[in-house]
C-alpha cells in the first residue's frame, strides 16, 4: 500500500486557465473546453501489484495504474466534469459502455458515463472474476462472471456518483471506477493528459477534475458560443 | 396495588416452586470474587451481540442489525419444520457465522406461534418461480448441477465439507450441508437466480441474472440444477417435532406469533417489513454496575433463564435471552458494566461498619416485616409475590445502590415497588437486612 504514496496530493495546485477563440471548431449554439491535466514533479514509478491468486494465468506482477504519468507530466485517468450545469434526463438504457476483465485486470481502469448508461460487465480471462461496485460503501451491483468469455451482464446506473469496482474472487489488486455524471459534459484523460468537452451551453460554470489518488481540483470556465475555452489543471505531488 | 390483583402474580408463583433448583445453580455466583475479565473486549461484545437493542447504554453503537438476517422472506427461505427445531435449539442447530441468535428458552407453543407467523405473515407473494422450475423430488438436475457448481466456483465461499475439496476462505458464507433440511427449494432458486435482487448489498454476487434479465439464454436451467445439486433429492431430512407441536397446539395462530415478536423484540435485529420499530424494553444498565456485583452478573450472562426464572412469565413474553456465551466473555461483559456503566453517587455511600451490623440488621429486619417488603419479596420458603427474591440478594446487589433505592426506588428503575418514605436512617437499616444473612 505505501507504494503508493508517491501520487499522493501534495498542497494546492495550481491551476490556470485561458480563454481562445476559435469559432472553426464549435457547433453554434454552445462552446468547448479543451486542456490538460499534469501532475507537476518527478514522474511517479508505482510499484507493480504481486499477484496472489490465479497467477497460472494472472502471472505474477501486474501494473499499478493508480498513477499512470507521461512525460511532461501528462495525467491519464482523470475524470473531468462540469459543474453547475443544469442535470439532463438520464441516457436511454440502449446507451452501452463495456467494463472487460481481461488479464487480471479491470479494462478500462476510469469511467465516465452519463446517468443511465447500462454498464456491460464481461469476462475475457479463464478464470472466474466478479464485479462488485459500491457506492461510499454500499452495494450497487454485485456480479459473478465465470470464465469462457460469453456472457455479457448489464446493468444500468441509475444514480449519480463516484462508482469503486473491485474483484472478490481473490484478486484483490484488481480495481476501477466509474464516475456517474447527470449530464454529457465530462471526459477522462487518455495518456496524452488531455480531454475536451464539447456543446457546452454558453455560461460560467466550475470545471472539476478528480483523480483516484490525487484527489480533486476545480477552476471557473467561461464558454462563449462558437468558441472553445482552454482549461489547465496541475496536480503538485508530495515530495 | 395489591399484588394479589396482578395476573402476573399467580404465574411467578407456579414458577416459585422452579426457583429453588434455580437457586441451588445461582450458588456459582460467587459474591465476592472479583472480575477478571478484559472491559475492552465486554464492550465490543456488547456491539455486537446488540445488548442496545433492548438495553439504554452509554455506547450504543452496535453492528447487529447489518449481522441479523433479514426476516422479509423468511416464510419462503426456510422449511417450518426446520425453523421450528432452530429457534428452540439455535446455537446447536447452526452455530453463528456472525451474529449470534440468542435462545429465548421457548415453549412448544411459542415455538410454534413463531413459525406459523413466519410462515404466513411473513410470505412474499409478489416473487415466484416459473412452473417448470419448481422442486421436483428425485429431478434428475443434480448432476449436472455439482459440474456447475465447479465452474461458478461455489465452494470457493461455501465450504462444504462431504462433497468439495478443501478450500482456503471457509468462512465467507453459509455451509451448505444444512441447505436441504433448512431451505425451501422453491425459495433456492430464487435465490441463486438473483440474490442481489432479493438481499441487495449481500455478499454473493449475482451469477445469472442482472436488472431483471437472464445473462444468457438457458439461465434458468442452470440455476434449477444446481439448486437441484445443493438440495440433494433423497437426502431430505424432516424434524417431526413441528408437526407433533401442531397437533398437539391447534389454538395456536399467527397472531399469537406476531405478539410475540413483539414481545421479544426480534425486529431489534432483524430487519422485518411487516413488524413495528422495536424498542428498549429492558431495564437501562446506565448505572447497572453499581447495582450488581460483577461476579453475580457473569453468572446470570451465562444462564440468565436459571438465575432469574421470572423472566419469560412477566410482561407478555418479554425475556432476556441466553447468547450462549463463554465464561471468559460473560467475564468480559461483567468487567466492562463494572467499570463503564457505574454511578459515582452510589459507588461513594459508605456501608455499615462490622460492629453495628448486627444490630442495624435486625432493626432492618422489622421494618422489613413491618412494611410488609414480604408481599412482594420471597424470603427463603415465603411465598413472596411480584418483585424479586432477595434471600441471597447479597450475592447480586451493591450497598450503596439499595441504599439509596429504597429510599427512592422509581428513580432507578421502572418497577412496581412502591415508594415507602423511608429515612436514610431506615434505609441503612433495610439495605443492611437485605444484603445480609437470613435466618
């Protein structure tokens, strides 16, 4: 568990932001937000996880990606929302996302997804993996997948909220988590740090990031119609 | 009030004549030993035996009502005949994984009255099992079933001894070598089709069934061949003593049982749609370390039905129950009342020297006599009536506590005793004959 420590949230971040314009990339009607998200100081190294269960097929190390940093400091995984926008009727359950198990661990590792998306949940390994998500402790799906890869189980998310997913068949390095947005205005950073949001309505609102060992950070945006505005978010890890 | 009037008063005195083999067994406790037990741990099993369900405490933090089954579906789950045996005998029949359902010492016929509630007050009609995958004795399911117990790895959380190999985490979740005397089978299909569906939050996860809709195509099949499996057809076991209860109680209702539910405030634990809040119904112990000897309290947590019999026969079935404890643990509880649950104003009261004992006794004894505390108080072969026997009540109470009592008993306690104006100087005196030697 110490391991970790080296992506530990250290002190306020720093943030800043920018307006541009540039009209050629925005529908009418609304704007973006584009940016990055870093982690500022040395780039963290987290030890890999040792597997203890099922490592005929799981082997025996696997990645921690609890804090997976570029160079220049670029932050995968973060979850960017807008905040203070009014909530959207939830997503039809047509609206689909895949959770996979595949080789020992959860793919992808962060989710976004609107408020009634159906999560479907499968198992690409041959051994048996479950997927137990809770909610501040609480039970929102418990799901056992047997090996073979066939089966798809779905469920919807109804409810709004951080989502932690964890495997109880004994492999207990193996984590995920969905944020579950009552609206379509979020992304998560892909290993380049950046995201964008787009047809956001014109209007002031809080920009929020949240990263599962960095914590959270937020800065005001103001998004003009037809124009996109740049947003940056720098996470300052502990020394 | 006259006693005499009280219903209540002919029940204790049929149980009077129970009392004095009781009292021959309340000799281990040993007045004047002190407690050796660990307070720490008496109040985290204070936690988790939930003593705050029914008792005021100063720490009323308690897991239990996470630990106890939710009793919604209990008419569905379990067999009646099995029910029937467990809440007469719970620690023998099926020995806790987390909780610990405490025995009530119950009759035949409040046994019964429990079960024909669970049966019909509590049957949850709205969920059912598709006609082709009702139990059928001797279905031919189950071997197929044990291959597909293998592959949804059940005994990795349900050991079961006779028929899977050895397994690492045993203690995960029930056995399931009970399964087919306790289960109905019915009820088991439901349940491994979605036990999320019916227990949200539970630990075994869903394997077949999510939102409402199968995983695959077949589910259902699989489900009734491991039910099938678990069940075990033609190893059934039947308990005869329910049905033997049912002959021999057929006045009894399920109305019956639902008082006494009530009464022994199951809903305190278990979770029961159909049940009102349960409340603390039991004395408050917020002070009950200052009122009884730590010693005397051990014993009485281990055997409380044998120490204090009267229990059960007053107020309409409300009893304190036996948690099958340890006397190391009955020790740990003991130490902890003794020390967390004190009153400093009764600890303080300073008892009689040896020199005046004698005589303050006597003179206690006559106002004891004088009041007439007899009507009430059994003392050695007088009948006595409502309250407690105190022949040997040296060896449960604290000075200081009936000292200040008497003279004001229902500041302590809800209780029937009337207040008797008595002085300080009497009181001293009526404390000092009760928790002395009676000839």
């Amino acid at each position: 568990m110490n391991r970790l420590g080296h992506c530990v949230l250290g002190g306020a971040a720093v943030a800043a932001f920018a307006f541009l314009f540039s009209a050629s990339t925005v529908a009418a009607g609304g704007g973006s937000i584009s940016g990055t998200v870093k982690l500022n100081g040395p780039k963290p190294a987290p030890a890999p996880h040792e597997v203890t269960a099922d490592k005929e097929h799981c082997g025996g190390k696997i990645e921690n990606e609890s804090c997976v940093v570029a160079d220049g400091g670029l932050l995968k995984n973060a979850v960017v929302t807008l905040e203070g926008v009014a909530d959207m009727p939830p997503a039809p359950k047509t609206v689909k996302v895949r959770l996979s198990n595949k080789g020992c661990r959860f793919d992808p590792h962060v989710l976004a997804v609107q408020q009634g998306t159906t999560l479907e949940m499968s198992n690409e390994d041959p051994v048996f993996h479950n997927v137990h998500i809770t909610k501040n402790g609480e039970t929102v799906a418990n799901n056992g997948l047997p090996p073979g890869g066939g089966q798809v189980v779905k469920k919807q998310l109804k409810d709004a909220g951080l989502l932690d997913v964890r495997c109880d068949a004994g492999h207990t390095w193996m984590k995920a988590y969905i944020v579950v947005v009552p609206h379509t205005y979020f992304a998560v950073t892909g290993a380049d740090g950046k995201f964008s949001l787009a047809g956001v309505p014109a209007g002031k609102y809080k920009l929020k990031v949240w990263h599962e060992t960095l914590g959270t950070l937020e800065q005001d945006v103001e998004v003009k119609d037809g124009a996109d505005a740049a947003a940056a978010f720098e996470f300052t890890a502990k020394t | 009030m006259s006693s005499r009037s009280n219903p209540a008063s002919l029940a204790t005195r049929l149980l009077a004549a129970g009392c004095c083999a009781a009292l021959a067994l309340a000799s281990l406790a040993r007045a004047d030993a002190p407690s050796v037990g660990d307070p720490e741990k008496g109040r985290a099993l204070i936690a988790d035996l939930g003593c705050a369900v029914c008792h005021t405490l100063r720490d009323t933090q308690t897991k239990i009502r996470k630990d106890a089954p939710d009793l919604t579906f209990e008419g569905d789950r379990v067999r009646p005949d099995w029910l029937y045996r467990f809440l007469r005998e719970p620690e023998r029949l099926r020995p806790a994984i987390k909780g610990r359902m405490p025995d009530f010492r119950l009759l035949e016929p409040e046994a019964l009255a429990l079960v024909e509630f669970v049966r019909e007050g509590l049957r949850d009609a709205s969920a059912t099992v598709p006609p082709e995958y009702r139990f059928k004795p001797g279905a031919p399911g189950a071997a197929e079933g044990k291959k597909k117990a293998e592959t949804y790895r059940c005994v990795q959380c349900h050991a079961d001894a006779p028929r899977a190999p050895k397994v690492e985490a045993n203690d995960l979740a029930p056995r399931l070598e009970q399964a087919s005397r306790r289960l109905d089978p019915n009820w088991l299909f439901r349940w491994i089709r979605d036990p999320q569906e019916l227990a949200p939050g539970v630990t075994m996860p869903s394997l077949f069934y999510s939102d409402g809709e199968a995983n695959f195509d077949g589910a259902d099949q699989v489900i009734a061949d491991l039910r099938d499996y678990v069940i075990a057809p033609g190893e059934t076991h039947r308990f005869p003593e329910y049905d033997e209860a049912r002959k021999r109680y057929p006045e009894i209702t399920a109305a019956d049982g639902r008082r006494l539910m009530v009464a022994l405030n199951c809903a305190g634990c278990h979770p029961v749609r159909s049940l009102p809040a349960a409340k603390p119904l039991a004395p408050s112990l917020v002070t009950e370390g200052s009122r009884v000897k730590g010693a005397w309290l051990a014993s009485f947590l281990e055997r409380p039905h044998v120490i204090k019999p009267e229990y059960g026969i007053l107020s309409g079935g409300t009893r304190m129950p036996g948690f099958a404890l340890e006397p190391g643990e009955a020790a740990d509880i003991a130490a902890y009342m003794e020390r967390a649950l004190s009153d400093a104003e009764s600890d303080a009261v300073i008892p009689p020297a040896a020199s005046e004992l004698r005589d303050l006794r006597e003179r206690g004894r006559g106002i004891f006599y004088e009041r007439r505390c007899t009507d009430c108080h059994r003392i050695h072969e007088e009948p006595g009536g409502i309250g407690p026997d105190l022949t040997r009540a040296g060896e449960r109470l604290r000075y200081g506590w009936v000292y200040r009592f008497v003279q004001n008993p229902s500041a302590f306690l809800t209780t029937r005793m009337p207040d008797l104006n008595l002085t300080p100087d009497e009181a001293r005196a009526v404390a000092a004959y009760v928790l002395g030697p009676k000839e």
